[in-house]
C-alpha cells in the first residue's frame, strides 16, 4: 500500500485491495473512504465487497465516488463531513489517489490558506496546482 499523509487525520492511497483492510485497522486507521466509482474496478474491488472487508476488520466505510471531471459541491461537503464527523484516521482512496487529495483540498478552502492546501499536498505527493484559484 501506498499510504499518503495529508493530516494526522487524513491519508489517501491509490486503490488497496480487500485484503488491506486489516493491514489498515492494525496501522491504527478506524475508517475508510472509497472515492472510486465501481464502474473503473472489477468486480473484486467493487464497493461492497470493499465495504465487506472493511467491516470485518472493524473499520467504517463510506462509498463516496467521484467521477473524474464532475466534483460537486455536494459531494465535497459530504466528505468534509466525513472527516469532521467520523473516528479517524481516515484513509480514502481511489485510483491514485488524486481524486481524494483534491476532494479534500477543495473541502478546506476557507478552513486553511490555499498556500498551505497546496504545501500538504505536495508534501504527499500530489500537485494540485492545477486548483489554486478553486482553493482562494
């Protein structure tokens, strides 16, 4: 696994598999937020069987997709939610993990300054330049 920390409260991946669900539970993460739409995974890692594997390793789990090129305010909020609101740490991910890194990035403008946003970001990894003035 590829675990990537924005926060202490917050970390993204690239897509884990079923069986990184108890890895996950005995690094000390207490959720999982998939931000990977099962129409791009077979159906091993569909979000059921994700939701499956994560329950039985104790852990929560939310299936939150996003579809690349249509990030809703809704879906941001819901997220943001999420993380204010959930037993973390949290690990979300999708297929690379710049769709969570992003999701996040735009659920803490106005929290944190976009100059910040975007230093954990990079810190993890993840260029999200390309959202700077979403983030002002």
């Amino acid at each position: 696994m590829d675990i990537r920390s924005l926060t202490p409260q917050l970390s993204v991946a690239p897509q884990i598999l079923p069986e990184d669900m108890a890895r996950l539970a005995s690094a000390g993460f207490r959720t999982v937020v998939c931000n990977r739409p099962d129409a791009e995974n077979p159906a091993q890692l569909q979000s059921s069987r994700m939701a499956d594997a994560a329950a039985s390793a104790g852990l929560a789990f939310h299936y939150l997709p996003v579809e690349p090129g249509h990030l809703s305010p809704d879906l941001i909020a819901r997220f943001t939610q999420i993380l204010d609101e959930d037993e973390g740490p949290i690990l979300a991910y999708c297929r690379s993990g710049t769709r969570s890194a992003t999701t996040w990035a735009l659920g803490q403008s106005g929290r944190l300054a976009a100059a910040e946003i975007l230093h954990k970001a990079a810190g993890a990894g993840y260029d999200l330049s390309g959202i700077a003035r979403a983030l002002d």
